[in-house]
C-alpha cells in the first residue's frame, strides 16, 4: 500500500529494486510488493487450514516457511494438508471428467 509519504514510497522502491537485484521503477516496485504480500497471504491461508498459524508480518512469515521447509517448525500435520489440499483439487476445474 503506498503512503502520502513520497518519501516513503521511495525507500519501499528502493527495497524492493535491491533485494531484485537490479534497478525497478517505481511502478514496477509497487506491483513487487503487492504480489510478495499476495504471495505471502497466499502461503498464511493455506497453512491456517491445517492448524499453523503465522503471525503477521514479512520476516516472521518468511521465518515459519524457512523453518517449516528445513524440517525444523512448526509441526505440519502431514496428513490434514494432504486432506485439505485433495479436497481442493477435488473441487477444482480442472479436475472435471472431460467428454
């Protein structure tokens, strides 16, 4: 979200332009930081459906994935995400028997 703050919304460019790597215009910048929060969101959603809860916030939430992928927390419940992710597929387009 951008503030009324120019300044603001110029040090977020600049955030978003050094972790990519390379120069971003402004624009660009804030299209980054919407689909980063997007994903984010994406990732909390899905994991509150099989009981892991994570907090609000960038670098805690990127600090529970880090930690769920590396084995090391919280505990996933293997076989309700399982559960969960069948039950989508399940109900997703795609998976529609075709003529």
């Amino acid at each position: 979200m951008r503030s009324g703050n120019p300044a603001d919304n110029a040090v977020r460019a600049g955030q978003v332009a050094g972790a990519a790597g390379g120069a971003v215009d402004a624009p660009d910048a804030d299209l980054l930081v919407k689909q980063r929060t997007q994903l984010v969101n994406m990732i909390r959603g899905l994991l509150a459906e099989i009981g892991v809860d994570i907090p609000k916030g960038l670098e805690r939430a990127l600090l529970v994935a880090r930690q769920i992928v590396d084995g090391k927390a919280p505990e996933v419940p293997m076989e309700a995400a399982v559960a969960t992710l069948s039950q989508q597929a399940a109900r997703h387009p795609c998976s529609a028997p075709r003529d």
